[in-house]
C-alpha cells in the first residue's frame, strides 16, 4: 500500500502537514483584482476599530495548520511577503497589530510527513503522518513556535500542543533547543503599562492594581467579556490513557498509533464510535498493521485485527465500520462490527491500489493511487454486500484534472516543476445534503453521489461546505454551487477563510486586499457590511501571508488572524465579541463541546461562547490531536490516546 508518505517520496515532495486543517487552501494574497483593491478600500473606510489595549513586541501567532501557504498551487500567482515589505503598502489593522513577516518555518522546503520523527498528527515518536508540518502527522524540522519571534532576537513561540519536551516523542515540534516555556500571561501588556506608570510619575503599588485590572478586563473588545480570574490548573485531568503497548501487549517499543485510519490528508483522527473507538497501529514510518478497537469509558482493547496495510472509512454506520487491506499484492475489502470486532464479511475485491477511502451508507469509497499518471486515478465503491458497484477513473471526469497538483512537489519540495509529478496531493472528504460527498484536492473538487456513481469535478479552493450547497473560493471571487455544481453566484473580489478540517462551520468572506471581514447574505451573495479588520500571520511553510482561518461550529464560529480572533453571531456575520492572547502568541483553532468552545494549541483555553468570557486555562499532557466525540474529548498521539476531562 502506497501511504500519504510513499506517494511524497516518490515525487521527491516533503508533504505538509495533514492533520490539521492546512492554511495551504486559498487564493494567495495579490491574486486580487484592481476590483478588489477598490473594494477593499470601501471596506476598510467602515471597519470598525478594534485595537488591543496594548501593542504586543511579538510576532502574530502561527497557525496551528501549519499553515501560511496562501494558495500558489496555479502558475502565476504570487504570494505576498509580510516580511520586509514597504510600511506604505500595508493595510491598516484593526484588530491586533501589523506585524512583520515571519520566517518561514521550514526553510525552502517543507518536511516528509513521515520521514524522520513522528510529527504533527500524534504527540508521539517515530517517523508518521502529520499533514501540514507535522501538522498533520507529518515530521521534520523545526517547528512554526520554535523560530525568533519578531521583535524579540532569539525568542521562541511555545508550541501550541503542550508536550513536555522532556518526553519528546520525536514530534516535530519538539525539537532540541526549539522549545521555551510561554511568557507569562499578560506581560507584553505588564511592560506597556509600566511605561506609562513610568511616565506618568505613578507608584508601583498603583501599577500592580493597574495591570490586574488590564488582564483581568481589557484583554478583549467587540462586546467586551468581564470574566472573573479565569480558574486555572496546571493540565487537564486524563480519565485514561493507552499507548499502542497497552492496546497490543507484546508490540515492539517502535509501534505508534496511526493519526488517522482512512488515508485522507486531514480529517478525525480515529473512528469515534458509540460502543467502541477505533485506530491502527504502524511500526515507525511503515504502514498501518493492525486495527484495534477499544473500550471508550475505559481506553481497555475490545479486539484486534492483524490487517497488512489497513485503511477504514473514518466512521461507523449502522454499527460497522468498512476496511481494505493488502494480501501481497491483492486488496481485500472488510465488514466489521464495531464493538464486538467480529468479522461480518472479508472478499477479495478487484482494487490495484487504494490511497484514500470513505465510509457512506451506500458503502467504502475508494480512491486509488495515480495509476498509470495524474490525471488518472480510480475511484470506486465497495458495498457491505462483497461487490463492485461502480468504478470510474477521474481522467475520464471533465473537470477531473482539477483534484491534481504538483503544488508540495515543486513549491515545496526540492524539485524543478518540470521534473515534479501531479498527484492527489491533499485530499480531504466533505459531506453534503443528499448522501452527497465531496472529495477535496486543491485546487479542485469532485462531487461524488455513493448510490450512483455519478461523480463530476471543477476548480475549488478552500471548500466550504452548507449542507445543500457549499461554496469556493476561485480566481473569479467566491462562488456558491448548488449539489449539481451549478455556479449560483460569483462574488468578486472577496475570498473565504480557510474552513477548519477539526470542526464543522460556516463560509466566513474577507477582502486579501486589507484583510477586511465582511457579512453576506450567503443566498444571495449580497455584501451587507464589514464585519471587522484582522492583522494576518505571515510565516509558515512558504514565504508570504497566511490566510484567515476559521473554526468552531456554524451556531458558534471564530475567525483567527496573526494576533487575535472573533466570534460571529449565531446565524449572521456580526460581531460577538473579540479576544486576543495576552503574551501575543499562537492562536489556533477552536473546537465546541456541549456549550462549551475550547481554543485548542499549547494550553487548552474554555471560553463561554456567547459572551467570551474566559472560564480556564489548562495544558495537555498527551497528544497533539483533539477530537470530540459525542460530550467527550479525547486526545491522540503517535505514542497514546486519551480521555480528557473538562473542567
């Protein structure tokens, strides 16, 4: 079986991170129109002014993605530098501050996501999946929060995912000398206001009550949340924790937990079924060798399967969950019951190769590897019945060249575009109204109906999908599709934030020009006002801006930039409220439990949802990846997964 991994090797690309919702998904700033500059302008004259209390001395976060890659995958478009470039050109921020541009985290050239130590996508050791940097379960080389912030020669940004790097798993991220321990809260704010005591004369007595009072009340604008002290703990209290050693006594001390079982770029990490929660485990930088199901309450092993090569569809549905794996060189296809782990059905299918699969009602899909050549690749639909439904093959798909790109090959590897190959470098699987499915490869999109095999294809960055339409950011402007893929509308000079892949949300509209958020009415693709101004992140995997990210849920939805995020009103695009971190650093994406959302990076952060208020502060011990499943939420890792108890 040829992983995520094999196929970046053989193209001599060094994968980004999957895992993790990668910022590498949209139309990159100065791909904008005079048009847009125009409009942008009008925009910017109706923001609103939402500055900080306080001018933070460090650089805007990095985003957890891994991700500032601003869409270069067509010939042609530029990425703007936040580095170095002419003070006159930059837009005016509202909310957080105009920093400059970041190193790029990686150099020239991004890390093998399974090369080397296990990376993004697990907290662990060993070489594996990580997506984005390691950011999806992919490895090497520094990390984003371990290169000099601005303003401050030598510093680090912690990083966002609270391992010690005692432990060190051989995560990316933790790499030696790479790591600090974060500032203490609040004191980029602490310094601004001893200045100004300073200057006004004012005892130091009146500037500890000042600073409390800073932190404690005017972190945030918009609707201005007054918390309380937020209750905070040293580390979320672990309800479990099982390491692959204790799903599987007698697994050598090299066996990790596979991030994420369906080959996919980015997406659940593990199945989170009702009875029983499932993962693979992988020997460092081999393929996946067994599934195993274990007990949710408890993280005990329920059973095992020794499957060579196993992919699943990261869900279960109607009690089982589907599975290939690879006999020799002959694919076998699997029903198995989620929580007892008995084998319902075991066939051998008529697949040559499987790179990435969902599970649907109708049955597996199948996606093949790029065989003989992009643009041809097979995909096909297993049923639970042991039969072929359908195969097409996309280079048969108008459209279908789309899915195809040689973007992380010779962008961000070190090879010349003329010598690197077009792949399926990123697929990622959406759901749609209608059983429909949406399979995502920047810079295109197929559309897929399970039942039928009807599949057709197009151009689409940054997908975001609504249920009965979902929505893309091309060089046209924004464009909403109906399920058949007809263009309802074009929204010219305005692009989406890039939709988190951890999360389901909402399309979220900004102009590249000025980084202007503004509301529309998504039926009709009618701007009705700004929103608010965000300061963009620059650094990441390739010089330039990364675009905004968003994330949450579509009742509760933030927008994240270099230095602070906002909360969209349930329903419209209006300001909530406006939180912005106290030590300037890494904001990354957010994840809603019961009426809870949690800012998940280097501390766990609870806020109230509706108001802002921030309620803890705490870390995580294991793990890089959280999941919510159900009420519950779990971590996981390349060395252990885990049951997190919220405050």
């Amino acid at each position: 079986m040829h992983t995520v991994a094999d196929r970046a090797r053989e193209q001599n690309s060094q994968p980004v991170p999957a895992r993790s919702a990668t910022a590498l998904d949209g139309a990159g700033p100065g791909a904008m129109g005079s048009s847009a500059r125009d409009s942008g302008a009008a925009l910017s004259a109706q923001a609103p002014t939402l500055w900080g209390t306080c001018p933070s001395t460090e650089g805007g976060g990095i985003d957890k993605r891994g991700g500032s890659v601003s869409e270069t995958n067509e010939p042609g478009r530029e990425t703007s530098s936040g580095a170095g470039s002419d003070s006159a050109a930059q837009p005016d921020y509202g909310v957080g501050e105009n920093y400059g541009g970041a190193p790029s985290p990686y150099g020239a050239s991004a890390p093998d996501p399974f090369a080397g130590a296990a990376s993004d996508r697990s907290g662990g050791s060993g070489a594996a999946p990580s997506g984005d940097a390691s950011s999806d379960p992919f490895g090497g080389g520094p990390a984003p929060w371990d290169q000099p912030t601005a303003g401050r020669p030598g510093g680090a940004n912690p990083s966002p995912y609270g391992i010690d790097p005692a432990a060190a798993y051989g995560s990316p991220y933790l790499q030696a000398g790479g790591y600090a321990p974060p500032s203490a809260r609040g004191a980029g704010r602490t310094g601004c206001l001893v200045a100004a005591v300073i200057v006004g004369a004012v005892t130091v007595l009146i500037v500890g009550l000042i600073v409390v009072f800073v932190v404690a009340v005017g972190r945030t604008s918009g609707s201005v949340p007054t918390p309380g002290p937020p209750a905070t703990t040293d580390h979320l209290t672990e309800t479990w924790l099982a390491t692959p050693q204790d799903l599987s006594p007698g697994v050598s001390a090299d066996t990790q937990l596979g991030i994420g079982v369906d080959g996919a770029f980015t997406g659940p990490s593990f199945i989170g079924g009702e009875n029983a929660w499932i993962v693979t485990l992988e020997d460092a930088g081999s393929a996946p060798f067994a599934v195993v199901g274990l007990d949710p309450a408890t993280g005990a092993p329920l059973w095992q399967h020794d499957l060579p090569g196993v992919l699943c569809g990261d869900a279960e549905l109607d009690g089982v969950i589907m599975c290939v794996s690879r006999d020799g060189g002959a694919w076998q296809g699997h029903v198995i019951d989620a929580a007892t782990g008995q084998v319902r059905l075991s066939w051998a299918t008529d697949l040559t190769s499987a790179a990435t699969v969902h599970h649907t009602a109708a049955g597996l899909i199948v996606v093949g590897d790029n065989e003989p050549q992009a643009p041809h690749a097979r995909i096909s639909l297993l049923t639970r019945e042991g039969a072929t439904a359908w195969s097409v093959d996309l280079a048969d798909i108008p459209g279908g060249e789309a899915l195809f790109s040689d973007f992380l090959a010779s962008d961000l590897g070190n090879s010349d575009s003329d010598d690197a190959e077009s792949t399926l470098e990123r697929p990622r699987w959406r759901q749609l109204d209608g059983g429909l499915i949406m399979l995502w490869s920047t810079p295109g999109a197929a559309i897929i109906d399970p039942a039928t095999g009807t599949v057709f294809a197009h151009e689409c960055r940054r997908a975001t999908v609504a249920g009965s339409a979902y929505y893309c950011a091309t060089d046209a402007g924004i464009t909403r599709h109906d399920l058949d893929g007809k263009v309802v509308w074009t929204l010219p000079g305005l692009t989406l934030t890039h939709a988190s892949d951890i999360s389901p949300g909402r399309p979220v509209a900004y102009d590249e020009s000025n980084y202007a958020i503004v509301g529309v009415d998504w039926d009709t693709g009618t701007v009705t006002h700004t929103v608010a101004t965000l300061a963009p992140s620059s650094g990441g995997f390739a010089p330039g801006v990364s675009p905004l990210s968003s994330s949450g849920s579509p009742e509760y939805l933030v927008v994240a930039g270099g230095a602070s995020m906002i909360a969209l009103t349930p329903d419209s695009d209006t300001l909530a409220w406006t939180w912005e971190p106290e030590d300037g650093g890494y904001i990354g994406d957010v994840y809603v439990v019961g009426d809870l959302l949690v800012l998940d990076g280097f501390e766990q952060v609870g806020f109230d949802p509706v108001t802002g208020d921030e309620l803890w502060t705490q870390r995580v011990d294991t793990g890089i990846y959280r999941q919510v499943v159900g009420d519950r939420v779990a971590t996981i890792g390349f060395e252990g997964i885990a049951l997190l108890e919220l405050p």
